[in-house]
C-alpha cells in the first residue's frame, strides 16, 4: 500500500499521492515554486492511518506549482415563470495546478 493524504484546501477535500498532478483552488504562489500545506485530514502511511480533529498534527504536504489555469464554465439559471423574470450568471474559478513532491 502506498502513502497517501486526505488535504483540505479551498472548502474542498482531495485525496493525494507522491507524484499525483492536482487542481486546487488558486493560492498566492508563483509557478515553480514549493509550497507546504498543513491542512492534512487524514494521513496513512499504508499501513496505519490517521485522522485529525480537524487536522492531523504536525502532517503537511508539499507542492510544486505547475501554474494558473481557469476551470469549466458554470452557469446558474433562474427563471420565474409566467413573469418574463430571467437571470443568467456564468462563474469561472481559477485553479492552480500543482503536483505533490512529498507528504510528511
């Protein structure tokens, strides 16, 4: 069995492995370089695991910044019928891709 971490980042949780490529919610780093989170959920080492009350102390995950990418396009219709009232509102989230080097 293999490493892995549960990592809370952006109001969302990923699961994530050495090696894995990632899309995250933006965060304020440049591409290339290294950043830790420490917003670990739950962390195994293969054999055993551990969960945190919120978080697992001590635990972090380390990424290397690939860049900024924009997600899909998300519309949100509204219509209240039989009064000709309309509402459209497109959102487009922006994303950083990064790729986990190491989880500690």
């Amino acid at each position: 069995m293999q490493k892995y971490a549960v990592l809370e980042t952006g109001g969302k949780q990923t699961l994530v492995r050495v090696g894995d490529k990632i899309e995250i919610e933006k965060i304020a780093v440049e591409a290339g370089q290294e950043t830790k989170l420490d917003t670990v959920c739950a962390l195994s080492d293969g054999e055993t695991l551990k969960v945190g009350t919120p978080y697992v102390e001590g635990a972090s995950v380390t990424l290397e910044v690939a860049g900024v990418k924009r997600g899909k396009k998300v519309l949100n219709f509204k219509a209240r019928r039989r009064k000709g009232s309309r509402r459209l509102v497109g959102h487009r989230q922006e994303l950083t891709v990064a790729t986990v080097k190491s989880i500690d």
